[in-house]
C-alpha cells in the first residue's frame, strides 16, 4: 500500500513543500527513509515506530519505505515524524487516506505517542500560505506561534491517538488555532527596557543616541570604562518606534528558525537587543554551521545589535559585518546550499578610546604609547567606520550626577519625537526600498540633503578648521537629515548641521 | 676625502666607543694615528681594549671609508668631530662631550641662540598648550628651537616651529637609517629641509635605551637655556635639567596643576630651586634681554548663547555635561554652538568630550 501526506521543509527562513510517501510491501520487516535526511530524520524511524505502539496502534510488521520528496534537497529537522507516522497509518489501513487531503502535518514525535513543539513553525506557515496550502496540523505547543496568521485552517493537536482518533470518529475535533491580535497582544505586555530617566548626566550621548534612533543610524560610542556606555546601549531599544505587525512577523520568523521563540507569546513583540560576547565564534554571529541556522546579526533583524568593546572581536568578525550594514542581509554560502537571512539592525558599538581605558579621562591617567593607542585604533577599518554615522565620546559621571534629583526625559518623552521624525521620514522614501535615513544612497543623499549657502560655508569651515576627513561628508549629511527631521524643518538649517558636525570625533585629528 | 683624524672619529662611532674610552685612545695617540695602531696592535691598544681588540682590527680591515663617503654624500649628510672649528665650546664642557656628530641640514644653526624645549611624550592637553604658546613665542623673538624628536612635548615644539617659520634643531637618539619613533619620519624630513637634524650616533646604529638620556645632554650642549613645559616624576626630560646644570644654563620650568601626576616633575624642579619658574614666554625673553613683540588680542563677538559658554569655559576645562548643567541651554542648541565656536577658533574640544577656551 501506498500513502501520500505533505509536510513543508524550510532553507533558511523560505519554506517548500515535502511529500512524504510510505510504500509498505510485504517482505522481511524493516524501515527505511530515503531522501537526503539529516541524523534527526534517521533517527525518527525509533521514535515513529515507538510511538505508534505505544499510542495503542498496529505498528505494520512489513517492509516499509519512507521517501521524502523531493528527494535531491537535504532535509534536516524533525518536524518529519507526525507526517511520516500519519503516511505509515494511512497506508497500514489505520487513518482513512482519502480524509487526509491536501493537509500539511508539522510535528515532533516523543516515544509514548505525544506531540511535541517544533521550532521554525511560522516561517513554514507563511510559506505555505503563499503556496496556496490551508489546512494544517501542528503540535499544541505552537499554538500561539500558529495564531497570528490569517485565513488559514490551523488545528492543534497533543498526541498521536488524539489525531487518529479524530480521523475515525466525527466527534472528536481537534481544536482550531484562533487568530490573535498583534495590537492588543502588545498593548496587554508592555516591554519593560531600561529608562532613559534613570541615565543621569550624559546628555550628549542621549541626544546622540535619540538621533540614531530617529534616523536608524549606527553609533559608535567611545569612553573610558564605568562612563556609562553599556547602560546606555540598553536603554536604546525605549526610544526606538515600535514594531509593526510585519516587521514583528520577519523577527519571529527568524527566531522561530533559530528556536529562540518563546511559544507562550508566539511571536516577537519588541525590538530585539542582541549582545554577543566577543569570544563568540565569528559562525554563531553572522550564521552559519552545517545546519545553516540564523547568527545573531539576523537574530538581531529589525533590532539593535549591540558590540561591547568592539576593538576587542576578531578583525575577522568585524570586517563580516560590511555586507550585512550595507544591504541588511546576510547571504551565507556553504557546499550544500546558499541560504539568505534578513539582517537589517541598528549597530551600537562601544569602545575604549585606548587599550587602558582611561585616554582622555580626568580621573586616571593614561599609561599607553602613542603606538599602543594607534594599533588599538587601527582595528577598525576605514570601510566599518565608513558604515558608523555617529561618534560620540561618554566621559565619567561624577558622584554629583548620581544624587542629583533632578528627573532627566524619561524614554517614552524622547520615543515621541522620534516616531515623529520616523513619520517624516517614511513619507520622504515611500515607494522605494528606504526607511530611513540612514539607508539613503548616493542620488537620495543628494536630492534630500541639499545645502543652502550658508550650511555649505558651516561644512568647509568645519572641514578646513576641525581637520575632518574626507568620508565624514556625506555622515554629516545624513546626521544633518536627521536633526532637522527631529526638529520638523523641511530643510537642513546651518544649526543642524552644526551640531551633526559634533558627532564625529573619531574623524577629529586629535585622536593620535 | 675623509681626513685621517676624521676617520678615527667615524670608526669609533662605527664601532659604538663610548665616549670615555674614545677620548681615553686619542689622547694616547692623538687621533691621526690612533688607526695605525689599531692596525700594528701596539700594546696599549692591545692592553686596552682587551678582548675586543680582535674584533676592531678584523673590522678596521674591512671598513671601506670610499663607500660611507659616498653614502654621505649620497643622503647629504654631514659631519663634524669633536677637533672640528665649529664644534660649540659649551659641548665641550660636558663629562662626555660627543666626539663626532653627524649632521643633515643647515649646521650653521648650532651658532644660532638656541633654546631646548623638552617635556613629557604623553602631554596633557594643558601640556600641549603651553608648548605650543611658549614655542611660537620663542621661535617669533628669534630663538631656534632645539628638541628630541620625540613624541609629544617635543613633536609639538618642532611642529611649531617649523609653523612659524622658524628654526628648529631636531637631536635624535639614533642613527640616521634607524629613524624612531617611525611615526615622526615626515615631521624628520621636513626638518632635513628647514632645520637641522643632529646625532652622535653612526647612521646604522639602533636606539637603544640609553641612546635617549645620552642624546639629551647634547640638547643641553647646544642650548642657551633649557624649557621644560610639562613633565612626570620619573621623565627623561629631567635628565636635560641636570645636563644644563652641570652646565650653568638657565633650566626654566612651567608649572602645572599640583594634582596632576604629569606635572609632579615640573612642579618639583621649581621646588628644589632647580629650576627658574616661568608663566609666560615674556620671563624667558626677559632672562635674555629681548623685548617681546606685541602681540595684538582679536576682539571676539558672541551671540547670548556663546558669551554664557564663553563665561563658564574661563574658569577652566569643562565637560559637555557641565557646561549644559551651568548654562542651562539646550542640548541640541549647545552643541550647535559648540561647533560654530570650534570653527571660529574660540574654543577646543579635547578628548573626552572636554571643552577648553
């Protein structure tokens, strides 16, 4: 007897369709699965065949064969087992193939029958969707993560004599995935970032850091350690618009892939914040390993990626990061296959301006060499720092500016007029690929960022007096959009340009 | 053609022969035929080097004079020995005067009134600025700058030198093929062509450690008087100091803020009376009986926002966070004119986010 049961396979965040196909003949009893199945597919023979005995059901004692087509493309995970288990019950007799259909089964198998969660769920979904696919089975504990998508026929089942029940008597139903609300999810659990209000002092670096934000520009910040920075960086994610339903969408995608989902929300609500450490391996930042899985620069898609000490990662690491800032994706190519995942993110470095630390600090002093302070520095290439809009130096805070009462803006103060700017700024590119600022080109620099007379006399002076360096022009530019966007004007005023001028100490000679 | 006397001198340097022991041959043999005798193994060289006498007379065998005069000639470098007419009486009055030096540049500026400004390689920025103002006004009323080529106080002051069009002798500590530090070989280029580059040491020879104190007392050799802008407890600048007292040149010295640790050792000279202490480059130009050029002040217009920032900024170096917390302007508005007052040349910013006038 022959089954057919479609299940959906996934290369990187696209899903495609599997058919899995059980032939059962007679012959000495075995099982086999064919098809280009990673270890966990092999393995899911024991699981299959445990759970259907132990699930109370007839086990056929034949030569089974399992093809997942098609069958040239590797195949990894074990989403496979509750397809693979309905195809042998349904060519065994067991489950009535004809009621099978077009419906798509995602599921892990346990051994005593029960179906457990699988990760990558809602990438599948969509895919699947677009492919014209309505009908699904996926494991309970998905539920949520199966409930944001729309105009499907998503059922949830626990166990394995639960879904063959249902198939024999009409019943038994098993339960369908209602469609939540992204709005009213988000209003009903507020993210909880650290305040900009309990940052005290440090007022450049805010102002700095609300510009990033309005213009989705990466920040570098340069100051000795305890100043604050790391801090700093935490608050951000506050400040930052909050995600729309798509955007949220692409981040659980990416997170269900990589199993980073937290199923009791089923999807992603706020921006993600991610801090690698410096000694992870270049392969779990940017992506990578045998099963291509996500690295936290696609894990940190729609979000901030956060380099602590950036002098401190491998120059390697640090030169990957070129492609993903430019076209905010990364495409990771290996023998096997070429797999694409989104990776579209805010950067906010900190650093040291010296290799101790204390460069320009009034409290401690600086025991480096010239040559010292010069290596350290020279590990970041002319072409990352390219990508870096804003520099900003954090000094200490004193001991007065940790007692002070004074209440500094609290974040969601600050998060106003940044959605206002964003506003601005989504109305200036619609229809073409840009959101921000930030990501202008050459010819949208040029048509956005005109200068009148007077800003033009600002920038040569500027770059006549304060000895600024050739690739800090056109950052100056885009800071200059953003200000002025923040400040609601229409065109960029000498003062915006003035103070866009501040954020770019590390162009500033004095550095040596 | 390198005269006999001269080459003893050059093969000694070859050699690196500290100074004592070089003076200790000649005078034994007087220097046209001390070579000789290197040759023939007389017995008080033979005694005399001990050990090492092998090594010099294989080498003696060996030196080709036609092709170092050829590489002199070749780089323009120059040199003059210790026997030489325009070697500086006050050089030899030192415990080691040098017995050769070689030279790239217009020599006739060691007759020139010479002052050394020497200080600290990791200047502060107070530091820096004192060089800097001190240096300018020095090289303005004639004075030729004399310096390490090092970095910090003494990049600064040849920089400033060399800005103000003026003279400016660079001694190093090693030989002319071994620049160091490497990052100062332009700032040595420039001074080939406008000032003067000055070494005891062979052109193949590699600083060492001892190279840069034993330089400094030919910074003090040449020098009228010593500057020492900004220096630590334990800065090799001091080594100048004691070089010009031994001398008998006036040491002056800027003092700094007490709490500082860059400053300990400037502060200290002054202290122990070593050093004659001075605010302004007027007291040095005093001490030589020049009257300073007036220097006209520019009048400075400020808007509300600048004046108020101009107000808190002369008490001193200030962060951003305080001079927002004292004027109580805006964050964005600050920062716009703290850039316009940077372009105008009214204030600095400095590492750190720190702003001074």
């Amino acid at each position: 007897m022959l089954a057919k049961v479609l299940s959906f396979g996934l290369n990187g965040i696209d899903g495609y369709k599997v058919t899995v196909e059980v032939d059962i003949s007679a012959g000495l009893p075995k099982f086999d699965i064919v098809g280009l199945g990673d270890t966990a597919i092999k393995e899911a023979k024991e699981r299959v065949r445990s759970a259907i005995r132990n699930s109370g059901l007839k086990y056929p004692v034949s030569s089974i064969t399992c093809n997942l087509a098609p069958a040239d493309i590797k195949k990894e995970g074990t989403f496979y087992d509750l397809s693979i288990a309905v195809a042998i019950l349904s060519a065994s007799g067991i489950i009535d193939y004809k009621r099978i259909g077009e419906t798509i089964f995602l599921g892990e198998l346990s051994l005593n029958g029960e179906v457990k969660k699988v990760t990558g769920l809602l990438p599948i979904l969509i895919a699947a969707k677009e492919k014209g696919y309505k009908h699904f089975i996926v494991p309970k504990e998905n539920y949520f993560e199966a409930s944001f998508i729309s105009d499907i026929d998503v059922k949830v089942v626990k166990s394995l004599d639960e879904l063959v029940d249902s198939y024999k008597c009409p019943d038994i139903i098993l339960e369908k995935v209602m469609t939540s609300n992204y709005e009213a999810l988000k209003q009903s659990k507020p993210t909880s970032y650290l305040d900009m209000k309990n940052v005290k002092g440090q007022f450049s670096a805010k102002r700095a850091l609300e510009i990033a934000a309005a213009g989705g520009h990466n920040i570098l910040m340069i100051g000795p350690p305890g100043s604050g920075k790391t801090m700093l960086a935490k608050c951000f994610p506050g400040i930052l618009p909050d995600m729309t339903f798509e955007e949220a969408l692409e981040v659980t995608k990416i997170h269900s892939v990589a199993g980073e989902l937290n199923l009791s929300d089923g999807i992603i609500l706020s921006r993600p914040f991610r801090t690698p450490h410096h000694t992870a391996t270049s392969i779990s930042l940017v992506g990578g390993g045998s099963q291509v899985k996500p690295g936290e620069i696609s894990l940190a898609h729609n979000g901030v990626l956060f380099l602590d000490e950036l002098p401190e990662y491998s120059r390697h690491f640090i030169e990957t990061l070129r492609q993903p800032l430019e076209d905010g994706q990364i495409t990771i190519a290996r023998a096997k296959q070429t797999v694409t995942y989104p990776a579209s993110f805010i950067l906010i470095a900190s650093m040291n301006p010296c290799p101790c630390g204390n460069f320009g600090s009034k409290k401690e002093e600086c025991r480096c060499t010239p040559a010292q302070i010069h290596r350290y520095l020279s590990k970041l290439s002319g072409p990352i720092m390219d990508r870096i809009d804003l520099h900003i130096e954090v000094d200490n805070v004193t001991y007065d500016d940790l007692h002070t009462n004074e209440e500094c803006e609290s974040s969601i103060d600050i998060k106003k007029r940044v959605d206002k700017a964003r506003k601005i700024q989504l109305e200036r590119f619609k229809g073409t690929k840009v959101y921000s600022n930030a990501k202008m080109d050459v010819t949208q620099t040029k048509k956005y960022c005109s200068l009148s007379k007077q800003c033009q006399d600002i920038l040569r002076m500027a770059f006549d007096n304060l000895h600024l360096t050739a690739r800090a022009h056109d950052r100056i530019l885009k800071v200059a959009r953003t200000i002025a966007d923040l400040d609601g004007q229409a065109e960029i005023l000498p003062q915006h340009i003035a103070e866009a001028i501040q954020y770019r100490s590390l162009d500033r000679k004095y550095w040596e | 053609m390198i005269s006999q006397n001269d080459k003893t001198y050059i093969f000694f340097s070859a050699m690196e022969l500290t100074v004592k022991r070089c003076h200790e041959i000649v005078e034994h043999y007087k220097s046209d035929k001390t070579l000789d005798a290197i040759l023939n193994g007389d017995k008080f060289i033979v005694d005399y080097l001990g050990e090492d006498y092998d090594k010099f007379r294989q080498k003696l065998i060996n030196f080709s004079f036609e092709t170092l005069e050829k590489y002199l000639n070749n780089k323009h470098v120059g040199y003059f020995t210790i026997e030489s007419e325009i070697y500086p009486e006050q050089l030899k009055q030192l415990d080691e005067p040098p017995y050769i030096l070689y030279y790239i540049g217009d020599v006739s500026l060691i007759s020139t009134k010479c002052l050394a400004i020497v200080g600290s390689r990791t200047p502060t920025y107070y530091g820096r600025e004192v060089t800097e103002n001190f240096a300018r006004q020095l090289v303005k009323n004639g004075f030729t700058i004399v310096s390490g080529l090092s970095t910090g106080v003494d990049k600064i002051a040849h920089e400033t030198a060399l800005n103000e069009c003026g003279k400016t002798i660079a001694v190093l500590g090693n030989g002319f093929q071994n620049m160091y530090p490497k990052s100062n070989i332009n700032l040595a280029r420039e001074i080939a062509q406008k000032g003067l580059l000055l070494t005891e040491y062979y052109p193949t020879f590699q600083a060492r450690n001892y190279s840069f104190p034993m330089r400094n007392r030919i910074i003090a050799g040449l020098s009228n008087g010593v500057l020492i802008t900004e220096a630590a407890k334990k800065s090799g600048s001091l080594h100048t100091k004691n070089f010009a007292l031994d001398l008998g040149i006036d040491v002056f010295s800027v003092p700094g803020n007490i709490t500082s640790p860059k400053s300990e050792g400037s502060n200290n000279i002054i202290k122990y009376g070593h050093a004659q202490m001075v605010t302004t480059p007027n007291d040095i130009l005093e001490q030589y009986g020049i009257k300073p050029q007036k220097v006209e002040k520019q009048k400075i217009e400020l808007n509300f926002d600048e004046n108020k920032i101009y107000n808190v900024l002369k008490d001193g170096e200030k962060s951003f966070d305080e001079i927002q917390c004292q004027t109580g302007i805006l964050v964005q508005t600050l920062n716009t004119c703290l850039t316009t007052m940077q372009i105008r040349g009214i204030i600095k910013k400095l590492p750190g986010n720190y702003y001074a006038i």
